[in-house]
C-alpha cells in the first residue's frame, strides 16, 4: 500500500488535479482559517504558546492570529492545535477523522519557511488528505471502535506526505518519512471533551512534518510500516485492509468527500441537531409546547457524543443530549453556544431533560432518527439522511463565508475579512504562502 500510494504521490502534478477538487480544496483551506482564528482566544491555545515561547526556537514560521514567529515543529503544533480546540473543523465520515486540521498546519508551517507558492500548496495539501484517509480506511472502523482517535494516529501520515511531496523527497525517502509517522502514531479517544483532543492533531502535523525532515536528511526507518505481522495495520485494527483504502487511488479524491461543519460540535451529532432543527422550523415549535425528544443515533455517535451531563463548553460538543436542547431552543449549533455558563444553564437543563438518547447500530455515522413528543399529542418524526455541510449537502462558497465571518467577527473589522477571504480564495495566485500568517494577526496583540 505504501509504496502505491508513495507513486502515485510523487507523479501527480497540480495541472493534473481537476478544477472541482482545487476548489473543494480551497473551501476546506478557508474553513480552516477560520477556525482556526476562532480558536484564537482558547486556554489551550494560550498554554501552548506560554509553552513554545518558553522552549524557544528559531523563527522559521508563525503562529496564527499573532506576530510570533517559531520553528516549523512548534508553529504546526500550535496552528493545529488551535485548529481543532473548537472542534468545528472539517471531518471525513467514512475516514472516521479530521484531515484538513492534521495536514494544514504543517504545510503552511513549511510553505512559509521555504517559500512556496499557492499552487505547490494546494497539491502537497491534496495529496495529503489522500494518504491520511485512504490509510485510515485501510484501518477500518475496527480501529476507531478500540478507542484510537483516527485523527491522531492516521493524522500523522497525512502530514508526512504532504511536506515529503513539497520536499522533493525519493521514493525510499518519503517511505522513511512514513516509517517515522507510522512509529510516533498515537492518541486515544479517552480524552475526549477536553484539551488534549485538540493536542492531538497539533502533534500530528508536527510530527509528520518533523518525519520528513529527518527522512530527508538520510534518517531511515522501515519503508512499509503498515502491513505484515508487526505493522501498524495489525497491531492497531483487526480488521485492516489495503486494497479498501487503495480503492479508486488516482481516479477519486478523498478530499470530496470531507464535510463542512455548520455546527460547533462533534460531527456525529450534527444528524440529530439537524433534524431537530427542521421539526422544530417546519411546525414552529418552542420548547414549551414539548414533552419529550427521542433521539435515535449511530453506534458512533452513541459512544462518542452522548455525555448526559456537560459540565462545559467543550463536553457539549460531544453532548447529543445538550446539542439537542440548544438546537430546539435557539435553532441552530453555533461556536456561541458552546461555553460553561451555556451548558449550566438551568432554562437548558430542562429542556435536556427531556432528551433521550438510543443507539440504532442500523444508522450510520450520517444519520439518525428524531421524534419529538407535542403537548397537543402529536408525535412528530423526521429521518436524517446526511445533515447540512456534508458532501450530499454541502455547504455553499457563500456558507463557507459566513461560517468564517461570523467566528473571526470579534477580531476582525469587515475590511479585513474582505481581504483575508480574496487572499484565501485565490490561493493559487500566491507567489508565496508566507503573505497569508502575515494577514492574519490580530492588531495589539502579543
């Protein structure tokens, strides 16, 4: 698998890229911007830099929102950290992980050091996602279900291949880059719903990058870390297959099928909030018309984001019961939504009450069943077959904008949106990917 993936990585060109995915690669690019300046006011954002500030480094790329520069390795730790800390980055379902936040960070770390152009960007990012989904497809779901988070453990590759790609690394080189991803890959989904989730895809694009920094250098390692009796396929899945992930390479992007958050929270329970939604729109209900919410939900989502009783922002995000409290209330997910005095709230509290949860392992991962129980006796149900943002709905260029307008509201004027998004949009044109940190920070602040 890897060396298929290797070649296939080393003969692709932009021009050969077709013109849908450049421009889903830019969507999910945007997105991740924006995000990411939404994360910017994080304690675990401010611990990292208090941190790297700390341990120093030569100022080779920047931290995002801010005029500090640092390493490749730390700007990647940091940027994909505060990526992710808000948990409404883009996801791939079938993946079962977050790409863009593991691939991103790196490559820009890396374009602004060495100078790259929008182009050479946007190619080592496509390339990336490939290889971070098409091996955690290979893993299979065998391999979520033990308790890896995919994005920490598969995050890894993603980011070794692009910045090998960018590197102009040989063949045994790149296959050393992903031996050394392969050895560091780690992250357990037992921390969910606090900090060290979003540390995980930090680590991810740093240590992918660091990997192929080494590999370049001459740093060797085995050249196919994945299968045989002691690779990563048999000690992390029981259930691993190359030819699954490898299927369509060269024909189909991966990159096609990510979805677009328009929820602040963990994806598997954007089905239940968007169906809550469409009740509660279509009937013009208010909560105090209702008796009872059922809920019925993937085996995913059952066991990844049904906490009962959040005591935060960021244990709502995998609250199905809180998500669905506030998607009856307020009739929609947003970022603004997610924060302690929220989740104590004692008007949503009551209203979570009336939630129940229950796992159909019929439901996949896009799906789910709501039933909302009226005090006139009526029974409303509505069937999720994919929720809003994802590739069977996706969002329009223009949702991708307001998603980013309204999360960077408090930092940025509209001028300056406007000319962050035209930057963002026309990444390609970009003679060199170091002009976009620099339009990113936040006036006045360290």
């Amino acid at each position: 698998m890897i060396d298929r993936l290797i070649t296939y990585a080393l003969n692709l060109s932009y021009e050969e890229i077709p013109d849908q995915v450049i421009a889903q690669a830019k969507r999910c690019f945007v997105d991740w911007v924006g995000v990411a300046l939404g994360g910017y006011g994080e304690p675990a954002r401010s611990i990292l830099m208090e941190t790297i500030q700390e341990l120093g480094g030569r100022e080779q790329a920047s931290i995002i929102g801010v005029p500090v520069k640092t390493s490749v390795y730390n700007a990647a730790l940091v940027n994909g950290a505060m990526s992710h800390v808000l948990d409404y980055d883009d996801t791939h379902m079938v993946a079962l992980l977050h790409p863009s936040v593991t691939v991103l960070p790196a490559v820009l770390a890396y374009g602004e050091w060495k100078g790259i152009d929008g182009k050479d960007f946007l190619l080592s990012f496509v390339i990336g996602v490939e290889f971070v989904t098409r091996i955690s497809m290979a893993m299979g779901a065998d391999h979520y279900e033990a308790g890896w988070h995919a994005t920490a453990t598969m995050g890894r590759f993603g980011a070794a291949a692009a910045i090998s790609k960018l590197a102009g690394l040989e063949k045994k080189q790149f296959a050393n880059a992903l031996g050394l991803a392969g050895t560091q890959a780690s992250g357990i989904r037992k921390v969910f719903g606090s900090m060290t989730k979003a540390f995980h895809p930090g680590k991810a694009a740093a240590d992918g990058l660091l990997s192929a920094l080494l590999a370049r250098k001459g740093f060797t390692s085995t050249i196919d870390v994945l299968e045989g009796a002691k690779g990563l396929g048999a000690l992390m899945s029981s259930a691993f297959d190359a030819q699954r992930g490898l299927n369509g390479l060269g024909r189909e992007y991966h990159i096609m099928g990510v979805s677009l958050k328009p929820y602040a929270s963990c994806l598997y329970t954007h089905p239940a909030i968007d169906g809550i939604i469409h009740l509660r729109n279509r009937h013009r209900i208010t909560p105090d018309q209702v008796t009872a919410i059922h809920c019925r939900v993937s085996k995913f989502c059952f066991d990844a984001a049904c906490l009962a009783e959040p005591r935060d922002g960021l244990e709502g995000k995998f609250s199905t019961y809180y998500c669905a409290a506030i998607a009856l209330i307020e009739g929609k997910a947003g970022e603004d939504l997610f924060n302690a005095e929220k989740t104590n709230d004692p008007t949503i509290k009551e209203v979570m009450r009336l939630v129940s949860v229950e796992e159909n392992q019929a439901l996949s991962g896009h799906e789910a069943d709501v039933f909302i129980n009226m005090r006139d006796g009526r029974s409303l149900h509505h069937h999720v077959t994919s929720p809003k943002g994802s590739p069977d709905r996706p969002l329009t260029n223009d949702d991708v904008e307001d998603k980013f307008r309204n999360i960077t509201k408090p930092i940025f004027t509209k001028e300056s949106a406007d000319h962050i998004l035209e930057k963002l949009w026309n990444v390609e044109n970009i003679v060199q990917v170091g002009e976009i940190p620099a339009l990113l920070a936040v006036s006045g602040q360290p």
